[in-house]
C-alpha cells in the first residue's frame, strides 16, 4: 500500500490488486476520523482515478478495527480545511471529490465494516454500490444530533435512493443504524454476514474489472442523469459550515467531547444513544 | 386538547406536549371521514405551525377507533368545499395543507393505526415520516375502484417513495393494504407491532424535539429539493374534481351508500373488497 | 390467439379476454429471443391498445417454457432492425413501444416466468406492473457483461425504481437476479409461489379491468410525471448501437455463441455465470 501524497502518512492508501482493480484503503487510527489531511489525500484518489486509462474497479474499505469512516476530525483546524482550494467541479474539496466520485466511469464499490458516520455515509452514497458487514457495520447522519447539517450531500442523495420519508428519519432522528436496517431500507445494496463480506465484493469487483471500461463507462454515464444537481452538493456544504458557526452546534461538540468524543470508547461506538442525552 | 377553531367541536385538536413537541389529533366519529369542517381546521393547524417559534415535531394521530383518517365526507356539500378560498399557496385549500406541511420547518410524523384511506394516505405522505400498527393499520388509495381520481398528491409522490411500478399497483388496484405490505413497500417507514407503536413514536419525536430547530430546518428545508412542484398537487386536485362530476363516480359512489358507507360497519371495514365488487 | 400481424408468424400473439381485458403472449420458441420481427409485431400491439376505447388493462406473458422474453437475436442482421422507421415518438420502435406503453391509457402488467433478460427486463420497467414467479424467474441486464450498453431504458428507469445503488449493481454486475430479490430490491412489484402467480394477476388484471377506464387514464398520465425525459431512452439506444460496433462486443458475442448462445440450454440458462467465464 502506498501513500497518495508521499510527503506524508498515508491516511488513504491506494493499492492495485491489477491495473483494472484497485482498493482504497481508510486509514486514521484510532477513530477514522476525516481531517483536513484526509480530504487531500481523497483529492489525490480521484485524480488518479481519472487520469487513469486501465482502472474499472475501485473498493473503498478501512483498516481500522470498527470504523470504515467516521465524522470530521474537529479536534482540526477549520480554517485547514475551508482554505482548501476548491476541486475541479468549483466546489469545496470534499463535495468535489463525492461528485467526481458519482461521475468517475469506474464502478466504486463501499466495503463497510465498522462504523459509517457523516463521511462515512456520504462516502457510501457517493460509491456505485455498497456492501454492509450484517454484524460489524453502523451507517448514521449524526449531524442534526448536534446541531449540526450534513455537508457531504445526503440532503441530495438520500431521498432519491431510500424516499423522502425514511431519509427524513436517518437524517432528523440521527440514530445509529444496523446493516441489516440499511439494506431493508436500500440505504446499502446488501447486508451480508461479516465472514462473507469479503469474499463476495472480491468476487465482484474481480467480475466487473473484467468487463470492458467503455461499456462501464457509458452505462454509468446513462445512470447519472439520475443525478441530483451538483450545486445541491455545494448547498449542503454551505449549510454544513453555516452550522458550525452556530452555537448550538459548538455546544453539541464541546459537550460530546467533554463525554470522550474522538476517543475509541463508548462515545464513538454508541453515538446515537450519547447524542438523544445531550440535548434539551 | 383544544379546538384549533374555538366555533366548532373540534374535529383536529392540538395538543401542546411541550412546547417543542405538538400533538395533532384527528376525531370525527363515527369513522373520520373529512368534510370542509375538517379541512378548514387542518388549515388552522398548519397557520398554527407556521407562525410558531418553538415547535420542532409534530405528530398525527386520531382518537377515533379503527381509523387514522378516512376518505372524503360524501354526505356533505361539495361546494362547501370548493368554495373555501385558495390556501397561502395559490392551492385550494386540502392540497395547500399538504404541500405547506411537506415545506414546514418541523419534523411531521403519521402515527397510523386504523384506516388511512384516501385523506388518511395523502396526510401519510405529506408528513416527514410515518409509523404504522402491524396489526390494526390499513392504507389505501381507493379512489380509482370507485370511478375516482385521488386529490391529494398521491399520483405525485408515491412514485418517487415506492416506484412507478408500487406507486400504480397501488392507485389503480385500489386495494387495501396491510401495515406489513406498507413497509415492505417503503409507503410508511416502518410497521411496528401495535403494543410498542405509541412507545416508538413517542420517543421518537422527544428525540428530535431536543434538537436545534435550525439545523432541523435547515436539513429538511435541502431534502425538499426532491419534492415535485407544488403544481403537481393542483393537477391532481383539478382531476379529483373532474372525476367527481362524470356518472363512474357519481354511480360508484352511490353503489357504496347503498351498501352502508360511511358508517362503521362491513363496508368501511373492508373497503378494497367492496370496491372489486361494484364494478363491471 | 391471432397473430398481430397476419403475413408472418405470430411472435407477440394478442389475445382478448374481454373487450377490456387483453393479453400479450410472447411466444418465440425456443429461448424468446427478440429479433427485427417481434419488434414488428410489438409495434402492431401498441397500436392496436393505443385505437381501442374498451381496453382497460392488458397482461404481458410467455408461451414458452423457462423465458418470459430474452436477450436481442444476434442471429438475425442488425441492419433488418436499424433500417425500420422510426415509431410515433420519432424513436427507433423499440425504444418507441416502450415509451408508448409506459403512456398508453391502460394498466399493463407483466407476468415473468422464467428468464427476462435484456429486452424482457426492459418490456418489465415499461410495464405499470410486475409479478414474479417465486422459483421461476431470472430477471437481469446482461449487456455490460458482453461488451455491450443496455438499449431499451434501464439507465433511465432503474435507478428511479430501486436506487441508483442497486440499478448500478444490476447494470454492472450483468448478474441473474431471482424473482425474490428482485422482489426485495423492488425491481418487480412481487415474486409470488409459482403455482399462485397466473391465479394472482388473473384476479389483479380482473379486478381493475372492470374500473373506469377514465379514472384509470387520468391517475397513470399523473403519475408519467415521474417518468424520466423520452430522450433519455433514445439516448440508451444510441450507445447500444455504438457499443455493438465495438471489437469488445462482437469478441464477447462470439465467444458467447461458441459456448451455445441462442440453444435452450446452459449458456442461457445460466447466463450470469458464463458472462463471468467470457471475459479477462
């Protein structure tokens, strides 16, 4: 596994199992937190995807034990990350990379174990597919729990993908959600049992990495006029940063941390109970 | 509980559980039906949650046995109805309901136990999210088995939350379907077992009415990019009112009063078998 | 059962059960591949729905054992399909019958038995309705897998139906889906038991064939709001075409042929496993 951005640890690792298969592989221990760091390095991941002519197949997974991706890293700067220059799409360098991620002609696989929260989610949304660990993964839009908004595009993405109704309960009831709730609700394609996870997206991305890329390419072209809008994605951003300076937003933090929050304890693992105690 | 228009029994009462958490509850027995009474109350429901600071969730539910909330009152003047001014939207005033309630900076939550024919479905799908007894909660769009044309919006958003080929079985069946089918469906967001529905929802809705109103707002103000326009719902009132003057609805109708509609007995009971049984 | 159109063969036999009630048979034995001539005769049928005032609903099935209606006939010479007129859309008449039956002012429902792939996955999302046999039916989009772009719609219409996840899945996978999971991913409206499938839609098509046929028109040309732009299927045909005139698909056909594509035996019966074997 090799850094992206070889000046430093390598947060996200790219390995190519071929040239047509390569994995992406989440790694800031303990918590998988996203830090401004991470998000350069997703941006280094998404030029090379693009740029190169042989890749078909791309798996997003973790090497962290219990977290596939986790929230913001909000013991960061923002100003690390809102002075990032924006992406090619215009926008900020987290929406960017999610919507060239949606529109890369590369089939883009979620491989969830552990815990999906905030970025975690929007990462999965982004992917093509997404496949759950039955016992090991937890998906969640925590943000309105702490008076935050979402900034990475589940407003756009969710409804379309599992109605109005239950987007508006992931993202207002900020609860934690199994795998096996995700796939009833087509949040994931499937939940599988943890011991077959593994095996079954290997099997599928080495079946689609031998396909040919033009026809991946087009048919996935053809899909994404399903598309919402880019400027959504934009608009959730806003919305996100408008939150974080609100100070509902900077007391759900502060309390949350004071509880352990970043820590690998309770907190991180049972977000959603620690979120419905903090309020009111 | 209080009348929302102090001049009439109050067929839609609310109830202030705290001022963050209201409570909407739909009582016109024998088997609530919804006449222009109701509908102008429902319009104080809405102004009511509007103009109001504090409010974050709002639940609906009826304190009638057997029925959520019904199809339309057939024994009462149409042009009671279709006299009311135009709602806030421009929409006449049962669609200007909805479609205010859909965009209102609260989280809405159907509590479903008992019939949603009709009325009680387009209230379902114009709240956020909505939970449903296993055992006691039938929904329906019947209106097409009587010679009908659904008013309320169903045509424009069941699709987008079930797909064309759910949202047409429903419609042009007519049938009766189980809390059960319901979720399977994705048209309510869970069926719950009747004995923990009022325990779910209640904890529900104090959870989310702790969160900041803001980002509540603000969460759901960016899922409603996904809504259809608001035109879609004066299309489909405009056909419900075309339906209602050719002879299909106007026999079907009376087919059914025959039969012993509208009161609580076999006929409202069971609704989806005795519309296959008046046609042809 | 007569043929539709009375010179050759009848490939898409119309049947009437009633003057309300019509079926579809499929019937071109033995694997039900689509050539230039069932697309002819498809022609005919929407035709013949689009002139009649009394027909209300109309059922698609299959006269041959193990397929409802399958991949193009690549036997037959591409130049027999590109060179027919366009249909009354101004779409090639593929493309033309499936947006004319997704308009058509009648309920059509698909009964899938045995394999729907390609064209019989497509005439499925260009019904109103689907209902699967349980242990008897294979639903799938084979086309990525041979080198090929899908031409008949599933672009436009799949992700709207069961997700962009789960259509990007179908799509790129190129995998057999069985009637039950394509129930679950919302694919179909249902898979039923085999031996209750013909007894369930006969009652279903019964059943709305006698409601009224303006009722019925009005709500589905409501609900076609939710339909995707006509010009998107076009846009699927025009990259089937290219991706037939590519070496990736006329290596992938071939090597498909050598194995005993077109035979009623394991190539095309076991589809999804031999695209798996072809390529790399």
């Amino acid at each position: 596994m090799t850094a992206v951005n070889a000046a430093t640890r390598a947060q996200v690792g790219l390995t190519k199992q071929s040239p047509a298969f390569w994995r992406v592989t989440i790694d800031n221990p303990p918590v998988n937190v996203m830090g401004p760091e991470m998000v350069r390095q997703f941006q280094g991941v998404i030029n090379a995807i693009e740029a190169d002519e042989q890749v078909r197949v791309v798996v997003f997974d973790s090497a962290v034990d219990d977290y596939f991706l986790n929230h913001s890293d909000f013991m960061a700067r923002l100003e690390d990350l809102t002075s990032m220059p924006a992406g090619l799409t215009g926008l900020p360098p987290w929406p960017d990379f999610l919507v060239r991620l949606t529109r890369a002609p590369v089939a883009s696989i979620a491989l969830i174990r552990g815990r999906a929260t905030g970025n975690g989610s929007e990462l999965t949304l982004a992917c093509d597919m997404s496949f759950a660990s039955r016992e090991k993964a937890i998906i969640s839009q925590w943000e309105v729990g702490v008076g935050m908004v979402a900034g990475g595009g589940p407003m756009a993405r969710l409804p379309q993908l599992i109605g109005r109704n239950r987007a508006l309960e992931v993202l207002l009831s900020s609860e934690d959600i199994t795998g096996e709730q995700a796939e009833a609700y087509g949040y994931v394609n499937r939940a599988l049992p943890d011991g077959e996870l593994d095996a079954f997206v290997e099997a599928l991305a080495t079946r689609i990495a031998k396909f040919d890329k033009w026809a991946i390419a087009n048919t996935k072209r053809l899909v994404n006029t399903s598309l919402p809008p880019d400027v959504e994605l934009g608009a959730d951003w806003d919305a996100c940063l408008a939150s974080l300076g609100r100070p509902a937003a900077q007391n759900g933090i502060k309390a949350l941390m004071a509880r352990g929050f970043h820590k690998p304890w309770d907190v991180e693992d049972r977000l959603g109970y620690y979120l419905g105690q903090l309020a009111g």
